[in-house]
C-alpha cells in the first residue's frame, strides 16, 4: 500500500518496517482530528489504514477478530474499546468514528457533549466507496493516503478487466450466505458483475436479496455460488445449507467461489484484496473450466 505522508509515522509502515458516506454531527471540523477513536469494525479499518500512530487512540473489539478484520493483527497494537458512550467521553478525542446503525444513545452522548463524530454507512457501490474514503481521510487529515487506497483499488480493478473477454457470456453466479441468504447488491456484486457474471438472484426467488430455498437453487441452478469459505464441514447450523447434499452435488469445490468474511465485511482497506482474490478464483475456477 501507499507510503506514510511526509513528517509522520503511518500505522502500517510503524508495524511493517455512503453522497458522502458519513456525516459530521455538530460543525465540519476547522482543522484536521489529532486523535481519533473508533467504536466500528468498518472504521478501524480505515483508521488504521490511514492514521498515523499517534492519532489512534483506540479500536472496536471486533478490530482482533481475525475472521471478520482485515487488519486484525495490526490491531492488537492499540487499546480495544467497549465503545461505551461513556468511555468515548472520557477519551475525549477529537473525531470518533462511528457505524450508521450504531447506538443511536452513543451519538446523543456525543452530540450533547460537543464531541466530533463521524458515521460510516456500508458502502456498496464503488462510487460509494470513493466518496466515503476520501471523506474520512481529509477528516483524519491524511487525504493523500487515501487516494493511494483508491489507486490501489483502482489498480486492481484493471487486472480484472482484464479477464473479462475470457469469462463465457452471462455466465451467472449466485452469492450465498448463511442459512441461504441471498445477497444481490454490494461490493461482491459489483466485482462479479464487472468480472462478466450474471447476478442470479432474481432467478431463485431473491432479486431484491432475501432467502432463496433449497429448492430453487437446485432447480434454477446457477452455474457458480459465491460463498464466505471452503469449509466441507459446517460449524454451526447456519452453514448447514451450504454444505448440504444436493448442493454439494451441484457446486464442487471447483465451482465455489470463495469471497473470505475478512476481505468483504468492509469496503475500503480490504477492497485491493477482495478484488484480487475473486480475480485469482475466477481464474482458476471459471476460466479453466470454460477452457479459455
């Protein structure tokens, strides 16, 4: 990823060597935050993807979760926060960053106390994305790291491009979650869709997202299901459906594509990654198979 601004100390090369997708409460910032903290597994990602170290003043608990956090690692080097309106006070940083649909309490607490505070919507298109990301990076006064972020995604959207003369036409795939959730927007939808494939949502019952049967898959049966993982036994009941019999009958290993929960939670930081590893899926699954 892109190097530190000059004079300062990236997080990543200290530990290396929504319109606009969020809304200010109170007035825009006169000057940029000096210390920031998160209380969002979305907004730690970009915190620690653009802030220098000494602006981080602490993480959501879900920042270490290795399974849903891009940077898990990276964050271990900073206090987890409960993300108490309570304990946000007491910090007293200059920005907060905060989830759309978080405690609407924590924003009031905020709100009252004249502390800066900043929403994170789920980005689902990259125009989204885009604007939510240099949002956040002047807010934290590190805009230049945040249009190395979108070069980066930018550059990766290019090697996808690149493969999408030899996927088959309307070749459709169908996005699969836990217990047959159906997703038919976002950011996945939107890599698929450019890689060439066809949503196939709409043909199990799930055009607008939803639930789709067992059923339908196996009887509209797209030619590949896009699932969190490659597990071939399932943790918990959630899962069951993924790995049922008909399913795995119908969708092998080799017409799986994986899109892992670390790299698609969150837009932004993990998006260069995302992008990447549909790419390396495509190829290795769809392309080889079509005998391109």
């Amino acid at each position: 990823m892109g190097a530190a601004m000059r004079g300062s100390t990236s997080v990543r090369r200290f530990v290396w060597s929504g319109v606009a997708a969020c809304a200010l409460a109170c007035l825009s910032p006169a000057k940029a935050a000096q210390t920031v903290a998160s209380a969002n597994l979305c907004a730690d990602q970009l915190v620690l993807e653009l802030g220098d170290v000494r602006q981080v003043l602490g993480l959501s608990p879900m920042s270490r979760d290795p399974h849903l956090s891009f940077h898990a690692s990276l964050s271990s080097r900073f206090p987890a926060l409960k993300g108490s309106a309570e304990e946000l006070v007491a910090l007293s940083p200059s920005l907060v960053l905060l989830g759309r649909f978080d405690s609407a309490y924590t924003r009031e607490v905020l709100r009252q106390r004249g502390l800066q505070f900043l929403l994170i919507d789920t980005w689902t298109t990259f125009d989204d994305m885009e604007k939510g990301v240099r949002a956040v990076a002047s807010a934290m006064g590190q805009a230049s790291r945040g249009e190395e972020l979108l070069q980066d995604v930018a550059r990766s959207l290019a090697r996808l491009d690149a493969l999408r003369p030899q996927l088959a036409p309307r070749t459709s795939a169908l996005i699969l979650l836990r217990r047959g959730f159906v997703l038919h927007d976002g950011l996945v939808a939107e890599i698929l869709k450019r890689a060439g494939f066809r949503n196939a949502a709409a043909d199990v019952g799930a055009g607008a997202g939803g639930f789709a049967s067992l059923e339908n898959i196996v009887h509209k049966r797209p030619d590949f299901i896009v699932t969190a993982d490659a597990r071939q036994v399932p943790e918990d009941q959630g899962e069951a459906l993924l790995l049922h019999p008909a399913l795995g009958r119908l969708y092998p290993l080799d017409k799986r594509i994986v899109a892992p929960d670390r790299l698609s939670t969150c837009a932004g930081p993990s998006t260069p990654a995302l992008i990447d590893a549909l790419r390396q899926e495509i190829e290795a699954k769809v392309v080889k198979r079509q005998g391109h």
